[in-house]
C-alpha cells in the first residue's frame, strides 16, 4: 500500500508540472520503475495502470459534472414553482441566485 501512495504522489506532482494528467501518469509510471517502486507490477501492467488511471480521474470530474448538473435541474424546479405559487421575480432570483433572464424563461415556457 505505501509504494501505491508513493506511486499516486508522484503523479500528483507531476501533473502539477505537467498539468496534463496523462503526460503525469506517464512520468509517474517511469519514474516508479526506475526507482523499484512497484516495479515488478508496472513492468507487466502499464498500459491498464494508465487507462485505468485515466477513467477514474475522468470519473471523478463526470461525477462534479452531474452534481452541477442536478443542482441546476433542482435550482430550476424551484424557481418554477415558486412561479406557479405568485412569487416575484425578485424573490425567486434571491432564493436560487438564477439571473432574471432565466427565470423569465421559465415563466414564458410554463405559459404564466
């Protein structure tokens, strides 16, 4: 376990040289074999130690993109039946932090 965090270190701290998480995971493995750091393992599987690497950091920001996402899909069911209950324009803005233009829209979609 701790020449994987040494092996995750090291990616880390090539990306921030890099800032390209491929290129990083790339030097890491390098550098890890170089050094015998689970190199008898990377030697054999660095090809899926890369892609395996790529899908979960690709998996992480898919998933703070689908909270973004449904923070909106939320942000804008409020704003729509706060609509639907008379509230001003004003209000819903102040509540869901949405622009006016937006929440207008919301307005002429729902025919109110």
């Amino acid at each position: 376990m701790g020449e994987y965090s040494a092996f995750i270190e090291r990616v880390r701290e090539f990306e921030k040289e890099t800032n390209n998480l491929e290129e990083a995971i790339k030097k890491a493995v390098i550098y890890c074999r170089d050094h015998d750091i689970l190199k008898e393992f990377l030697e054999k599987n660095a090809t899926e130690v890369l892609n395996m690497l790529m899908t979960e950091w690709n998996w992480d920001d898919a998933l703070a993109y689908r909270y973004e996402e449904g923070r909106g899909e939320g942000l804008e069911k409020v704003a729509r039946n706060a609509l639907a209950q008379g509230a001003s324009l004003d209000f819903i803005q102040k509540i869901t932090g949405l622009d006016i233009q937006t929440i207008t829209g919301f307005q002429m979609n729902s025919g109110n």
